[in-house]
C-alpha cells in the first residue's frame, strides 16, 4: 500500500469514526433547538376566538372598497361560511370600475400587543393575494402574514411603521418599510390547513407556523407600537414583479379560514 493511498484510507476510517459519533450529537442539538423554539402556551391568555360557524356582525366588519394596486374591489357577497370554515373568494366580476372582485374583513375593535393565531389554506393562483394581518391608519402600521397564489410554498413576512402618536398622519415619505422576509414553509399552504401566529409585544415580534418559530424581528424602530385591527384578505395584485402576472385561467379561487384568535400576555 502506498502511503498516500493509507493516508486517504486513514482519514476516511477518521471521517466515518468522527461521523458516528457527532452525529447522534448534532441529531440531539437539532432536536433540543426546534424544541427550544416552539409556542409557548404557559403565559398567555385566550381574549377572543373566532370559529368561523357564520358572521358575527358585532365583531367583524367586510369590506366594500379597494386599494391601489389592487386589480378587485372588495365585496361582501364573496365571503361565505361552510362546515365551520370562512371562504372568500376572488372571482372575475366588472364592479365599482374593476374587472375583478375579492374579500376582506377586519374586526370592529381595535387590538394591541399578544398573540394573534390563523387557521387558513391559501389560494392558488399569479397575482393572487390571501393573507392574515393587523393594520392601522394615522399613523400606518401593519404587521403581515402573505401567500402569493404563484407559489404556496412559500410564505411572506412584511412590516409597515410610521411612528408617531394616535392621530399622527400616515406620512408616506418617512413610511419604514421592512423589506419582506420570504421563507420556505417546506409544504404547500394551499394544499392544506396550517396554523399560522404573530407574537407582538414591545419591540418585539415572532412568528410562528404549526407552533414552531420561523422569525424573529426585535428591532425597536422597526416594530409597530399602536393597536391595529385584525384582518384578513383575498386580493388580485397588479404588481407582476411582485405577485405575477394576472391568469384568468385561475379564477375563481378561494382562500379559507377555520379560526382566528387573539391572547394577551398574563399579568
Ligand atoms: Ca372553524
């Protein structure tokens, strides 16, 4: 045997002799990590649950209007309610000067910091937009959770903040904008139901989806500090940068939801 040729063979004996044994380590590690980083029920508070089993018109409030960039309007006909699910549903329908129309709903009341849960499967479809979200006006804040119907494997984190007092204007010019945050969910959100949370507390905010964390943001001037509604919506988008290009071929479609709820941090 040549003595680089039992160099090589030494080392691979190491390699495999190493790797039995650190394995096992690294698998262990795994393991107490994503334990470390699952929901935690101990210190908070159910406040409000919404099942979706029919419109509660005291709590919720559906929209009848648009926004830029936004290829739907709004209509309250296309929120319906089966076997305990919340369907809306994006369609093509000339109406209010737009050629398409989707849905939206937003609590009456206004929440602050906690834990807000989502129960929903996104819907398919480019340019397609189903998300779950808390948002505010004057000054605007928002805290987002978004599928883009072209890619459901995938999940969008995004964050709006205007700083300022209630009242204080939206002041576009000054608006600091996160970048969205895309993560691989590692499954297809519009396949099934997954349970989706935002954790908001004083310049801090998680993420979670199915109770395991998948982001963190604790940057004080980067967080929303005012109560928002909660909200959730079905959009057609005419960012094709962004969302891609419009399909008709894909519509209708439709976003569920199953249940919403919303806790506060013990005392
Ligand atoms: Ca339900």
């Amino acid at each position: 045997m040549k003595l680089t040729e039992h160099l090589s063979r030494l080392s691979i004996t190491a390699i495999l002799v190493v790797a039995v044994l650190i394995l096992p380590i690294l698998l262990i590690n795994c393991k107490n990590t994503s334990e470390s980083k699952k929901i935690d029920d101990s210190d908070w508070r159910l406040v409000f649950e919404e099942p979706f089993d029919g419109f509660n018109q005291y709590v919720w409030e559906p929209a009848a209007h648009t926004f830029d960039y936004n290829a739907a309007y709004f209509r309250p006909q296309n929120i319906a309610y089966h076997d305990g699910k919340m369907v809306f549903t994006l369609k093509k329908e000339e109406w209010q000067g737009r050629h398409y129309t989707g849905a939206e709903l937003r609590t009456r009341q206004y929440y602050h910091y906690g834990r807000y849960i989502v129960r929903m499967k996104a819907a398919r479809g480019s340019a397609v937009v189903s998300s779950f979200f808390g948002f505010r006006y004057n000054p605007w804040q928002e805290i987002d959770i978004e599928f883009l119907g072209k890619d459901t494997r995938k999940i969008h984190l995004n964050i709006f903040y205007n700083e300022g007092p209630e009242g204080a204007p939206n002041n576009n010019s000054d608006i600091n904008h996160q970048s969205p945050i895309v993560l691989d969910l590692g499954f297809d959100a519009a396949a099934d139901f997954h349970e989706y949370a935002i954790e908001w507390e004083t310049g801090e905010l998680r993420w979670y989806v199915d109770g395991l964390l998948i982001y963190a943001s604790s940057n004080p001037d980067k967080v929303p500090d005012l109560s928002t509604q909660i909200m959730m919506n079905l959009w057609y988008s005419e960012s094709v940068s962004w969302a891609g290009a419009p399909d008709d071929a894909s519509l209708p479609t439709s976003a569920e939801y199953d249940y919403v709820r919303f806790y506060q941090k013990q005392e």
